[in-house]
C-alpha cells in the first residue's frame, strides 16, 4: 500500500525545488514515486524531476483534476499498477484546486491501494500582500485543504511579510503548523504526519481554456527542430516550447531573454555553450542552477495573467540559438 502526499501551492512558491529536497531524503529502502501536473504543455517539472531516483509521470496542459478526474485517474492507477510505490507524492499545478484530488484519493475504490497522508501547501507570504493572487479561488482553496503550511522563501522575507504571515496564522480557525524553510528545505519526516484536516471545500468552478491534450509532456514531430504550445485557464495563458537536443542557445541572451520577458512566471531546462541550465522566474526572483544530466532536449514555458505577444517573445528566442542546422 503507498503512502500518499499532495503537495500544494500557487505559482512560484517553490514546489519543485521543495520536491528535489524531499527526494533527496528518501529512504535507500523505499521506493518512491511522484505524480506532476503542470499548467502548461512541455513538461518543464518532469525534466527537472528526471534524475530525482524517483519514478516520475506527467500529466501535462491542465488541471489534472479536470474532464472528470480521467486523466488523474488513469496516471495514478498506472503508478500504482506498475511502479507499487511506497510513498506516492502528488505535485497539482499551481493553478489548480484540490478537491477533487482530495476526493478522489479519499474515495472507497482507491483504500485498498493508498493511504493519504498530510497535504502540505507552499506559501511564499509576499503572496499574500498581492490582491489578485489572495483573491485567486484556487489559492485560497490550497491554503484550505492542507494540513501543513510551509511558509517557503524566508530569505526573501521583508518586515511586512512576516508581519502579514503572522495576522494569516492568528486567522487560522483550524490552527495548523507552520513550517518555515529558505529553498523548500524542509524534513521528510512530515510526510509521515497524518491527514487530519477534513474541512469541507466548497465545490471549484473551473475556467479552463483547454483540456489536456494527452498523458505526455510536448514531443517534437518527426524532423522538427522546435515546437510551441499555448495554454489558457484560470485567468492565466501559457506558452512553451520544446527545442531538440542539438540546439544550443547564447547563455548571455538566454538569461536576458528570461529576465526581461514581459511575463509573470518563466521557467525551463535549456542547453548553453556550457552545458545545462535551468532557469526559473517569478516577477522579479530570479534563479539559475547549472546541471549535471543532459534531458534529451531543451524546454522552457511562460506564464502570464494576459494574452502576451508570443509570437514576439518566440522570435527573439530563436535568434538566441547558435547551433540548429
């Protein structure tokens, strides 16, 4: 039987980063395995997942709790069929509403096969001094539904955030731990905590643009060097794209390219003259990490609370390539 994790939060609070901590704490004699859904279509999380030792499954281009659970369902019961994981961990878009993941993993059919444990939402408590981001449904409803909060990113705290954190937790009537971490450092000893935070949420109006086109993340066609995928849901629109593995990029351009987007959120795995890259976003917070594996190809998405130009942002992408011939 799996023991079973969601692992929440809005956009850039750091999800990600907190899942390659967790993992790297896994028991040597536990098999583990992560569920990851992701806004967007080209798979930024399961790229930087890849070499976590955990065995991985995207789900793609939405809110995985969406077409009536199916595409959630059909990823999680091929986990539990053919990967027989200890601990499952459950990463939902930041976009997305926990409900139906919660119902779903607390339905009849899946007690014999899983046991959910805490639910753990990230919060970076500068969200909660911007009025779209509190007034997001799907933000307040994460917040809700878990049973840890981990205040995330205390290196970039000011005063006032932590003055705003503090009034948060006096207004909690369910008075439930707070955890503050710098990177997603956090101990995995929390994920033994039970599930015990069985308020009722109330039912999401979902506002998604488009479904999930599949099970996969973005795959190339046959000859093509790049691709582009567009994404619109929650008041949000996404665009990514996927470059194959002889494509090289300018790092200097690069790294302007993803500073200076006139976007919200970019973040993405890509191949510079010096070898890997990943990059990642939020407003103004930057962050660039070199890496050791080489993915099979480079992807990179961004997120936008409008309808950005994306054929101009594409264009000045490509010209940032040095090798594609």
């Amino acid at each position: 039987m799996a023991r079973v994790n969601l692992i929440t939060g809005f956009l850039g609070s750091g999800k990600t980063t907190t899942l390659q901590h967790l993992l790297s704490q896994k028991p040597a004699d536990e098999k583990w395995a992560i569920l990851v859904n992701e806004f967007g279509e080209v798979g930024i999380d399961g790229a930087l997942l890849a070499e976590s030792g955990a065995i991985l499954k995207e789900i793609p281009g939405g809110c995985m709790c969406c077409v009536n659970g199916l595409p959630m369902q059909v990823g999680l019961n091929m986990l539990l069929k053919q990967a027989q994981p200890d601990r499952l961990l459950i990463e939902p878009t930041g976009l997305g509403h926990p409900k139906q993941i919660l119902d779903m993993l607390s339905a009849d059919i899946y007690r014999p096969w899983l046991t959910l444990d805490a639910s753990l939402c990230l919060l970076d408590p500068r969200q909660l001094s911007d009025r779209r981001t509190v007034e997001n449904e799907n933000f307040r409803d994460q917040l809700a539904a878990a049973d840890i909060i981990v205040a995330n990113k205390e290196d970039r705290w000011l005063d006032a955030d932590r003055q705003a954190l503090h009034e948060w937790q006096q207004q909690d009537p369910l008075s439930r731990p707070v955890i503050t971490a710098s990177f997603g450092r956090i101990d995995a000893q929390l994920l033994r905590q039970p599930r015990k935070n069985q308020q009722t949420l109330p039912q999401p109006a979902h506002h998604h643009g488009q479904p999930a086109s599949g099970l996969a993340a973005l795959t190339l066609k046959p000859d093509a060097r790049w691709r582009r995928s567009l994404n619109q849901g929650q008041g949000y629109f996404a665009c990514g794209w996927v470059f194959d593995s002889d494509t090289v990029f300018d790092t200097v351009g690069l790294l302007e390219w993803v500073r200076l987007s006139p976007v919200t959120r970019v973040k993405g795995v890509m191949r510079i003259q010096e070898g890997l890259v990943s990059v990642n976003r939020q407003g103004n917070d930057f962050h660039i990490e070199t890496r050791q594996a080489s993915p099979p190809d480079s992807r990179i998405e961004v997120i936008h609370e409008a309808e950005a130009d994306w054929n101009a942002l594409q264009t000045s992408l490509l010209q940032l390539r040095l090798t594609f011939m």
